[in-house]
C-alpha cells in the first residue's frame, strides 16, 4: 500500500465512488494536481481496471488502486508505452 506522495506524472489512478468508479491522471499542474478522465456510472471494478491499464499503456505511467479517497493507493502494475507490440515484416 502506498499513499499520494508515490504518485508520479502521467500516472493513472481507478478512484472507487458510490456508484462506479473514476479515473484520475496525475497532471503536472501544480494547483491541479490530479484530473478527471472518466466517470463510470456503475462500472465494475474488473472493467475500470481494464480501462485504466489501457489509458496506462498510452501515457507510460504506473495503475494504482484505491476505495478511500486517495489516502490509500495499492499499485497494480507499470505500462510503458514503447512497451507496445511490433510487427515483423
């Protein structure tokens, strides 16, 4: 477990909420330091999760997850975007 301090550019965060989930990326605005990318009315946690880690893999950042607000953050896993498939010719 891990806190807000871990939290590094680019950087993609699945929040749960009442009624879904939001994703969060971590900006390098200093008075704004995190934004809103999608709100999932009713999304389960597999597919927020599913849709973090594909908006991880495009920014290069690391997926975190958290129940409580930010306070606690569990690291799920590290995209790299060079990371992607390559095609033999």
């Amino acid at each position: 477990m891990a806190n807000r301090t871990n939290l590094k550019l680019n950087d993609i965060v699945v929040s749960q909420v009442e009624d879904g989930h939001h994703l969060l990326i971590v900006t390098a605005m200093p008075d704004d330091e995190m934004s809103l990318v999608y709100r999932g009315d009713g999304w389960n946690v597999q597919y927020a999760v599913a849709k973090g880690a594909r908006l991880a893999a495009g920014k290069g950042g690391d997926l975190w997850y958290t129940a409580d607000q930010l306070s606690t953050l569990e690291y799920l896993e590290t995209f790299r975007a060079e990371r992607g498939l390559t095609s033999v010719h």
